[in-house]
C-alpha cells in the first residue's frame, strides 16, 4: 500500500515561510549590528588616544607655564632688564 502524503494547507505554507523568514532577518540583524559595535568601539578607542596625546600635551603646557612664572625666571628677567629684587618692598595684603 502507498503512503499517502498529507498536503499542507495555505495557512502552514505561510506560517513555514513567515518564520524562515523571520529566522533569516534576525541572523542578519545580529551580524549588522554586530559590524556596528565593533566600528564604535574602534572609533572610541581613537578618541580615547587622542584625549591622552592632548593630556599629555597639556600636562607639558603646564610644567612650563609654571617654569615661566618660578621666582628664578622673575629674577633672571628681572638682572636683564636692570630692576632687583628687595624683599623689604612687597608687601602682604589680607582680606
């Protein structure tokens, strides 16, 4: 005797290609956005080394700024240009 196969209905047919359907878009979701974090990260880390070379960079505007304003350099400025220095001349204000 010969099996008889049992025909699917409209209804199967469309809930079978629906969920393939459905299966497919999120592995292709997954792998987009997937793509998309990882060109973020990269960006991040990008920025984050360019906000360490401008630290760095600022930290070493400081040290000379602070080398520019010591008493040293006031008073070497200072013997160039003629003037002393009297320490019985400044004067403290308080509030």
């Amino acid at each position: 005797m010969a099996r008889q196969r049992k025909r699917k209905s409209k209804f199967e047919k469309t809930m079978i290609t629906l969920t393939v359907t459905t299966v497919f878009c999120v592995f292709i979701s997954l792998f987009f956005f997937k793509a998309q974090l990882t060109s973020i990260n990269i960006e991040v880390e990008k920025l984050k080394k360019n906000v360490s070379k401008e630290e760095k960079i600022n930290e070493s505007l400081v040290m000379k700024v602070n080398e520019l304003v010591s008493l040293e350099n006031m008073q070497l400025v200072a013997a160039e240009e003629g003037l002393e220095y009297n320490n019985n001349n400044i004067i403290v204000i308080q509030k």
